[in-house]
C-alpha cells in the first residue's frame, strides 16, 4: 500500500500508463492496482498494489525501472510516499 498527497495526480496516473505499455509481458508484476482518493482530504491518495506472491512484489520493487518510476513518481508528491507491506487474511465478496 502506497500513501502519498499530490496535486499532480493526473500527471502521475500519464507516467503510469507509460510504464505500464512498456512493461507489458514482464513476469512478476502486479496482479491489481487499486487507487483511492480520500474525501476529506482530496489531495491524499492510496494505492493498493496486489502480487502474486511476496517474492513477485519484492523482485517488482528491485527492478531497476521500478525503482526509476518510483524516483520520479515521489518527485510529483507533496506528501510521501509511504509504504506498507500487507498480506490478504480474508476477503469476502458481499453482494
């Protein structure tokens, strides 16, 4: 999970969707991406990132074109980012 502010969200979701062109077929990378936005707060984000296993997300966060997306990612924040590793325990469909 990524939490970060910003003001160039639109500009960080146009350097997302490059990266993510040029990545197509890498093995390993993330599975789902889920990008919320808090009410309260409209210039707090978090990104929820999901991997097939621990492994994967830690071989994602090595790779070195990661690593040059994330630098520049940071540099359109005004708060963050931070980063927490989580492991799913349950998830329930309810409807």
């Amino acid at each position: 999970m990524i939490e970060f502010e910003t003001d160039r969200i639109d500009e960080m979701r146009a350097l997302v969707e490059q990266e993510e062109q040029q990545a197509k077929g890498r093995e390993g990378g993330p599975t789902h991406r889920l990008v919320l936005q808090d009410r309260g707060s409209p210039r707090r984000f978090f990104v929820l990132m999901e991997f097939a296993s621990a492994e994967d997300a830690q071989r994602n966060s090595d790779a070195p074109e990661t690593v040059k997306m994330a630098e520049r990612l940071a540099g359109m924040c005004t708060s963050g980012p931070s980063f927490t590793d989580c492991d799913v325990r349950e998830m329930t469909e309810l409807k």
